[in-house]
C-alpha cells in the first residue's frame, strides 16, 4: 500500500490542511515598514498597512487565521501600551477586521512586549508579582475583544490569569469572546528568534520561575487541567516538537480543541540546516507539521504556514 504515490494518499491517516494553520504576525508602529527579522528569514516586523495586505494573502491561501504580536513604540515598568485602547495590537486588530472581516484574528495577551524590563508580569522586589499581573492580563484580553479579536489567548503563565480574563470579558460583554490558554508554556531556549522579532528579552534573570519546567509532564496536565475550569476554551502546547508527547496526552485527555506552537527556533533549525544543504526544507517542514498533527493538535501556530498552505 506504499508502493506509489496514489495508494499512499488513498491509505493516509493524518490529513494537514490550510485552515489547521494560524500565522503569527508581529505588528509595529509606522508606515510602509517591513522589515524582515535576521534569525526567521522571510518574516517581519510590518506596520499596519503592510499587516493588512499580508493578511489578505493569507486569507487567499486559506489559512485558519492569524495571531498577532505587538511592537509598542514605547515601553514602561506597567506595560501600558499592552491595554491602552489605541495600542498597536488594539489598532491592528480594528484595520484587519475592517478590511478582511472574514479572517479569524487571535491576540496574545502578554506583557513581555511591553514592559522595560522584558518580563511578562509586573516585577516586585526583583520577582514577577502573579496576583498583580492579572488585572494587566485581564484589561489587554478586554481592550483586545473591544477591537474586534476573535479569540485572545493569554501567554503569560501567571496562575489565575484565565479566570480573571473570562471574569474580565464576560462582565464587560464579551460572553462569546472565546480563550485559547497557553495552558502548557515550557521555559524553553527554542524562543531566542522569537525575543529579536518581538524585541522582547528579558533585562534581567529568565523566566523560569512562571513557565514550564521541561521534565514535567504531569504537573503540565494539571495547568491544563486548571485553565479548564477557569474558563479556558481551547488548550495550547508550547513549543510543539519538543512535547509531541504533551499533545498527545492533552489530546487523549482533554475534549476541547488541542492547539500547538511551532515556535521561532524550530522554525529556524529547519531553515538554517536547509540552506547549509543538510536537509531538504520543504520535506523537513511538512514531515514536522504533520507529527504534530499527527500528536492530536488540529491548531498548528506556525511560520511556515504560508509555504505549506501553497504546497498543500
């Protein structure tokens, strides 16, 4: 049943398509800017009217949607930019969805972007104060939702943070806003390509304290298990690659839609060891995409989702 390419297709378990794929975009001030990032070749940081018209090749292609990062043109210790009404994420949010209505638009709800010192929370004492991060959290879901976000999805790990969100958005008319929860966020070094694009490194310390500790899968299912009856909607897994065996296991346990991020640093292995001729980056991007579809993840966050969606 292997032996051409018809009965492979005829016979095939695991299905990728376009809308399985969500783009994430990285929104800064200006006009007329697109300037391409030095560690994930062939994406950029885009001001909105360049936004607008990448997101119009996404919705071409048939892709699921996108999530969007924010810029801010200043930061502070409050990160005030992250719920200001006319932040560049909220003012994003109001230019796609008026020029593209159609396309899903999903939101990360964090603070590392916007904060002086590049943590996700508001930092006390030299520590990241969870209880005083979530009134932050829960003003940048509603700000978010107000624009016009289909869905927001908070990235932060704080403990609380989703029911804060959901109490946030439901009193302020949001009930239908729905969360997609970075529920099981590892401290991970495959997010270095992502801190240059989103200028979002932290000044001091790491951030190990409130994300993941890779060897614990179990204590990864009882975060899931808690953003659940906090009010969270769709669960997510990141990085991807690394924790097939995490997808799995929220897949089997879970019966809510199952989300992965194949994050910068994955993304760029793959180009990297393709331009140096070690692998071949069309095989490599579809071989990994389809294991993580594969693990139980039918949301797939990833830079190769406008290359894949062509192929496919």
């Amino acid at each position: 049943m292997r032996r051409t390419e018809a009965l492979r297709r005829l016979v095939r378990e695991t299905h990728l398509r376009p809308e399985n794929f969500i783009m994430p975009l990285f929104v800064c001030p200006g006009e007329g800017v697109k300037r391409e990032i030095g560690a994930m070749p062939g994406n950029y940081q885009l001001s909105v009217d360049q936004l607008v018209a990448e997101c119009r090749e996404i919705q071409s292609l048939g892709i699921g949607g996108i999530i969007l990062f924010g810029i801010p043109e200043t930061k502070d210790e409050w990160a005030s930019g992250a719920y200001d009404a006319h932040g560049i994420v909220q003012t994003a949010v109001r230019a796609v969805k008026q020029e593209i209505p159609g396309l899903v638009v999903i939101t990360d709800v964090c603070n590392c972007e916007y904060t002086s010192h590049g943590h996700c929370g508001k930092v006390v004492d030299g520590d990241v104060d969870n209880d005083e991060t979530l009134e932050w959290l829960a003003r940048s879901a509603v700000s978010h939702a107000r624009a016009g976000a289909d869905i927001v999805a908070p990235s932060d790990m704080m403990d609380g943070r989703v029911a804060a969100i959901r109490k946030a958005l439901d009193e302020e008319g949001y009930k239908n806003t729905p969360i997609l929860s970075y529920a099981a966020k590892f401290a991970s070094c495959f997010y270095g390509p992502f801190r240059e694009a989103a200028e979002s490194a932290p000044q001091f310390g790491d951030r190990r304290s409130y994300q993941m500790d890779p060897p614990n899968a179990r204590e990864a299912l009882r975060e899931m298990e808690l953003d659940l009856e906090e009010g969270a909607d769709m669960l997510m897994v990141k990085p991807a690659m690394p924790y097939l065996d995490l997808i799995a296991k929220a897949y089997e346990r879970f019966e809510v839609p199952i989300a992965a991020y194949q994050v910068s640093g994955e993304f760029s292995m793959i180009v990297a060891a393709a331009r140096n001729g070690w692998i071949d980056r069309e095989r490599a991007m579809m071989e990994s995409l389809v294991a993580i579809r594969r693990a139980g993840a039918s949301i797939i966050l990833t830079y190769f989702a406008k290359d894949a969606a062509r192929l496919l």
